[in-house]
C-alpha cells in the first residue's frame, strides 16, 4: 500500500507535481467543455436566470459526447503509449 511517511523527500515533491498537473489539466477539461458547451447549446441573449428545457437537454447531450471523446481518446494515447513501450 501506499505510504506518504516512507517516501523519500526527492518522491514526494514528484508526486506533489504530478498532482498538480492532474488537477491542472482537469481544470483546463472542465473549462473546455464549459465553454464548447455553452457556445453550442446557450441562447446568446440571455431571457431567464436557469436554462429553458431545449438549453439543459442539449446541454446534458453536449457533456455527454464531450466525455465519452475524452475516453475515446484516452483509450486510444494509452493505447499507442503501451505500443510504443513494447517495441
């Protein structure tokens, strides 16, 4: 299991940057769809103060195909990665 107390100070400060990157490119993910997805599916003069049935479905559709590409494409990178590590 993994122990935080038995890490040498060198490996800690690699896993405290490779969490920082996650997080870092999970924020740039969410900022993405946020914005792919409010371009596609938000009305530009703004009516109410919640989004009208048509908005929140193509919405909901929208985050949807946004992460299943993300998966796609991950699958595919992880896939081309063990590739080029057997060769």
């Amino acid at each position: 299991m993994f122990d935080p107390e038995k890490m040498t100070p060198e490996q800690k400060a690699k896993a405290f940057e490779m969490a920082k990157q996650e997080m870092e490119y999970r924020v740039d993910l969410f900022n993405r769809l946020s914005a792919s997805c409010f371009d596609k599916c938000i009305e530009k003069r703004f009516k109410d103060g919640d989004l009208n049935t048509g908005e929140n479905s193509c919405v909901d559709r929208c985050a949807a195909k946004y992460w299943q590409v993300v998966g796609i494409v991950g699958q595919m990178l992880g896939g081309s990665a063990m590739q080029g590590g057997m060769q």
